[in-house]
C-alpha cells in the first residue's frame, strides 16, 4: 500500500499527463495540414470530427500515441519473425551487436581496471586518458569506422560491436577502479597478516568487494552500448536493425514508423538494464549479501 | 656487475636491440633512394644501449628517468627521420628499435611515477607530464606503425598528415565548429540545463511532482534518446535549431535527475540551523541547499558537456545544410578524405575537453569548500 501512494499514483499520474499533453501536441500540430486537406476537398467538418481526423492522419507531423502503439502492436507480434518490416527482426540485429559489445566492452573495462589497480605506472599514465577518451565524441566518428574496416573487408556485427565497445568500457572500467579498491585499510592488513599473495587479496577480498560495483557500472554500460549500436546502423545504409529502421523512415517520412522504433529501442532498453539489474540482485544474493 | 640491478623492461629492450642488430638495416634500399646509412643505426642502437645501462645503474630515479627520457624519445625522432618519405619500407629491425624504444619510455613512466616530490609543483609537474608522455607515445605509434608497415592512406593516416590537414582547411573547420558548437550545442546545453534546473526545483518544492519525475527520469537515462534527432529535424527543420532541440532533450534529464539528488544532499542538522535563523523557503534554498547541491549539478553539467556534443554532430547525419561538424564528417567519408574526418574529430575532441575543462575549472572555483576539491578526505 505505502509503494502505492509513494510511487505507482504520482508516476501514472505523470505519465497520463504526458500522454494527454502528447495528443492536444498531436492535434495542434497536425490541424493546419489538415485544414489545408479540408478545404481543397471542400469538406467541411464539425470540431469532434476534425480532430479525429488530426488524430488519424497515415503520415502525420506528430502521430498520436494509439497510432504508435497501433504499429508497434501490429509489427511486433502480427508479423513474422524474419519479415523485414518486423520490429523484432530489427530490434534482434541491434540487440546481437549490443550484446558483442558490452562483452567486448565490460572485458576491457575489467582488464584495464585491473591494470590500474595493480600497476603504479599505469594508474598514473592511463587514468587521464581514460576521463579525456570520454570528451570525445566518439558516435561522430562511428560512419568512419564502419567504412574504413568495410573497406578492409570486416563487416557486419564486429564493426557496431565496436563502436559499443569504445562506449561500454568506460563505465566499466572506472567503476571497477573503484570496486577494486573498495575494500578497508584494515581488511587489507587483515589479509597481510595472513601473509596472503597480491594474488590471493586479489580473489578473495578484491573481486568479491567489487562486484557490486561490477553490476551497477554494467547497467550504465548496456544502455550506452545500445546506443553505440543504433547509432552505428544510422549512417552507412545498414539495411537492419532499429537504427537502419529509424533512417529509412526519416528519408520516406514515415513518422509513425519512425516513432515506433524509437519505441522499441526503448524497450530493448529498459528490458536489458532490468536483466542486468536482476542478475547483479541474483548474483548479491549468492554472494550472501544482506539487503542493506 | 654487482653495481648494477636490471629491470624487466630494460631487459627486454636489450634483447630486442640484440635482434634489431641483427635484422639491419632499418629500411629498405629503394631503387632510387640512397642505401640507409649504418651509421644512424649505429647511434640509435649505441644511445639504447646506453640507457639501458644508466637504468641499471645506482642513481637517483628522478636522474635515471631524466636520461630514459631524452635517450628514448631522441632515438625515436632519429627512427623517424630515418623513415620519413620512403612509407612501408621497413623492415624488422625498425619495428624492434621502435619496441625497445617504448619499453624504455615506459621503464622512464614506472621511475616517474615512483617519484615522490616534497614540494607541490613538482608534484604537478609530475601528473601532467605522466600522461602527456603516455599520450605522446601512442602518437608516436601510430606514426611509426602506419609510415613504417604502410598502411594505405584511406585506413589510417598519419598524425602529421592529419595535423597537415587541419593547418590547410581552418575556415572549413572554423565554419564547422561555429555552425555546431556556436549556434546548436551552446544554446541547446543553456536551454537544456536551465530547463532542467527550474523542473528540479519545482519538483523539489512539489512532492507530488518529485515521486512522479524522478523514476521517470532516472528510467530515461537508460534510453536511446539520441533517436529522436530525425523527429526534431523533421519539426525544426534542416538548421541548427532541429539540432539545438536535440541537446535540449539530451540534457534535460541528467540535469533534473542529479539537481534533485543534490538538493536533498544538505543535512538535517543544518537545516534546523537555517529553521532556527527563521530563515523561509528561499532564504533556505539560495544560502543552504542550492551550493550543498553544487558538487552534483557540476557533475551533470560535466555529463551534459559530452552529451550536447554527441547530439549535436549525430543530428546533423539527418540534414543539415552544407556545414557543420557532423555533416562534413558524413560527407568526407562518402568522398574516402579519411585525413578530413580524422581533422574534423580531433577538432570534436579538442572542443569536448576544452568545454569540460572550463567546467571543472569552475566547479573548482565554485565549490573550493568540497573535499574533493580541498585534496582531504570527506
């Protein structure tokens, strides 16, 4: 009952509002094309009726929300699978790249936080770069990177895959800087008392304290690595893929279409930070985390 | 040799010079260039070995980094000039010579970073010049490998040739970064953040409003927004305005989410102090919460600082007219000038440190009393 009053009703509330906001934005961008419409066909309608009308425009400047859900609906679970206008067909060739990258991504961010961690020189002489390496807009330079390894012959998932890489490592790595060194001065004497090896600290005490830290930095990475590969389909002409799906619609002006796989990239997302956000709760929960 | 306490990197920069010895010369004899000289080999080879003994030598670190340092880097400039203007000529031996070098200017980083200054600039000193010599080296590689392996020109210049580039194209670049920086990203990233700054406070003073946003909030940082650059180019057409709103929507969140975070960060006990001046709501706000709140709205103007750039250049591979960041770079790789695209992005580089810079800068002035400002511990 408390989560009821203190999240579910104020957030509905929220959202209703957007949705109402959306639609008098969808009838008030819509009408003056549809005003032009209705006067070369020399109809007249009432003001209910015209703003059905605004609301059921095929390529409308807004489209209103039950014309999105109507297409995601349509082109989610009415199509085939591997029919080219189905979203999950799209939504599946992004989500392997992503999925390439964050493994590729988080593996890096892990080795590198290692490196810092152990390695005086590298703490001091990679550390800067790592922050500045996240200054640069790197999506700017994905087109690039697609051709130039296309012109080398590499094509397909490992080009998007690395642009989410270079997005997913990031996260990844300062949050295990952090993790890694999360542990007490005095757990640490502890295991020097033990006359425990770097080694052994390492297993024992370093890896378990930074597994939280682990899980949090993913969620953050996953999503950017979404976005690193939807944003890698846009330039080139990839032909699938949520992002391939967001150009073609933006060059045949198909705004419902384009709505809609905006809508499933979100979902793709939403659904992958909460699979994340699930493991890391299984993953405490073995480790023998009491709930804090 | 009781004197002398080797490291692993000198060691092996010493077998590598054993093999580059034995894999002369440096480059490849041309039918038109002149047979390369020993003599160079000879003295790249003779200041290694030289290092190398110095490095196993009992003086002090600062002086033994000292000589790491002039030994490595000027055999690397002579390995250089050794290659320059006769690409994909080299042979094995350059490639070794190259390593050895590295290893040494990493050996120099390891006594570098051992160094413990007693007084406070050289300690700056110190953590600017670690990275810059990392920075240098990958610089210094890329160079080496693209000029001495050949890499064709269209997969990866050079940094001089892209250093070349950007010295002949300043007005296009100049345009490019006024058309996108100046006009989207500036106004896009004050529209963005001040909107997101009132929407925090409001949310902060409404209850009602702040439990509705902020799940709302923190679920959109997880989506793609940067998908809705072709909407905004669609309702705002082809200018920098479609490109501003972009960034507008990019920040908006981020600066709501850590505005709101922040504003509960002052204590409870100093919130009873501001009670017990019979401060009101605004007193309250502007003397107590607003700077407690300043650590957190930096880091999300910081966040927003790459963000608005990342907006900004994505949005115009959906239309622009015929300049701007994003645009040329879209263009110059349909035209394979990759030496282009590489100006244009160091450009984009340059731009992002320099506007996240300025930011720490003043975060750093603004919130002097932060412990992680003041150097203790909070």
């Amino acid at each position: 009952m408390d989560s009821l009053r203190a999240k579910i009703i104020p957030v509905t509330t929220i959202l209703l509002g957007i949705v109402v906001a959306w639609y008098v934005l969808a009838v008030f961008m819509n009408a003056p094309f549809q005003r032009d419409l209705d006067r070369r066909g020399n109809v007249t309608s009432g003001t209910i009726e015209f703003i059905g009308k605004t609301l059921s425009q095929p390529k409308p400047i807004v489209p209103a929300p039950h014309q999105v859900a109507e297409n995601v609906f349509e082109n989610t679970f009415l199509r085939k699978i591997t029919s080219n206008r189905s979203l999950v067909y799209h939504a599946g060739i992004t989500l392997a790249s992503t999925m390439m990258g964050f493994a590729f991504g988080t593996a890096l961010g892990i080795l590198i936080a290692v490196g810092i961690v152990h390695v005086l020189a590298l703490d001091r002489s990679l550390m800067p770069w790592i922050i500045a390496s996240q200054t640069i807009p790197i999506l700017a330079i994905a087109p690039m990177i697609i051709v130039v390894l296309a012109a080398i012959g590499i094509t397909g998932l490992l080009p998007k895959a690395l642009i989410s890489t270079y997005l997913s490592f990031f996260p990844v790595a300062v949050g295990m800087v952090k993790g890694l060194r999360s542990p007490e001065i005095m757990h640490l004497d502890l295991m020097h008392t033990y006359n425990a090896s770097a080694w052994q600290t390492f297993w024992k005490l370093r890896v378990p304290a930074s597994v939280p830290f682990l899980f949090a930095s993913m969620k953050v990475a996953i999503a950017a690595s979404l976005v690193g590969a939807i944003v890698g389909e846009l330039p080139t002409g990839a032909v699938a893929g949520i992002g391939a799906k967001l150009l073609n619609a933006s060059y045949f002006s198909n705004t419902i279409d384009m709505w809609a796989a905006l809508v499933a990239g979100s979902v793709v997302a939403l659904l992958l930070v909460g699979l994340v956000g699930f493991a890391g709760r299984i993953v405490d929960r073995s480790m023998g985390a009491r709930p804090a | 040799m009781s004197g002398f306490k080797f490291s692993w990197q000198a060691i092996a920069a010493a077998v590598l010079l054993i093999g580059a010895l034995f894999t002369l010369p440096i480059v490849e004899a041309g039918a038109d260039a002149p047979a390369p000289s020993l003599l160079i080999a000879a003295t790249i080879a003779a200041l290694l070995f030289c290092a190398i003994v110095f490095d196993g030598s009992r003086l002090a670190a600062g002086v033994r980094a000292c000589f790491l340092f002039v030994a490595a880097h000027l055999a690397v400039f002579m390995l250089m000039s050794e290659i320059a203007g006769k690409n994909g000529s080299a042979r094995a031996a350059f490639f070794l010579l190259l390593a050895a070098c590295w290893l040494l200017a990493w050996r120099c980083v390891t006594l570098l970073s051992s160094l413990r200054p007693a007084n406070r600039t050289a300690k700056t000193a110190l953590r600017l010049l670690i990275p810059a010599i990392f920075g240098a080296w990958i610089l210094i590689i890329w160079e080496a490998v693209t000029r001495g392996a050949g890499i064709p020109f269209i997969l990866l210049p050079p940094p001089s040739a892209i250093g070349a580039r950007i010295a002949n194209s300043l007005p296009v670049l100049a345009a490019d970064v006024n058309q996108t920086i100046f006009k989207a990203v500036i106004a896009g990233y004050v529209l963005g953040c001040g909107a997101g700054f009132v929407t925090a406070i409001l949310a902060d003073r409404i209850s009602f409003l702040r439990k509705g946003l902020l799940p709302i909030g923190n679920m959109v940082s997880a989506l793609p927004i940067i998908g809705v650059a072709p909407i905004m180019v669609m309702w705002f057409g082809f200018g920098w305005e479609s490109k501003a709103a972009v960034v507008v929507i990019m920040t908006f969140f981020p600066m709501l989410v850590n505005t709101v975070a922040g504003l509960q960060a002052s204590g409870h006990m100093e919130r009873d102090l501001m009670r017990t001046y019979a401060s009101n709501y605004w007193q309250t706000l502007l003397k107590l919460r607003l700077p407690a709140a300043a650590p957190f709205i930096f880091n999300a103007l910081k966040i927003n600082s790459t963000l608005a750039l990342i907006g900004a250049i994505v949005a115009e591979f959906f239309g622009t007219p015929v300049v701007g960041m994003g645009f040329r770079i879209s263009t110059e790789v349909g035209r394979m000038n990759i030496d282009m695209v590489w100006a244009e992005i160091a450009v984009a580089a340059l731009a992002g440190s320099v506007f996240y810079g300025v930011i720490a800068l003043v975060e750093r002035a603004a919130t002097f009393w932060h412990p992680s400002v003041r150097g203790g511990r909070a």
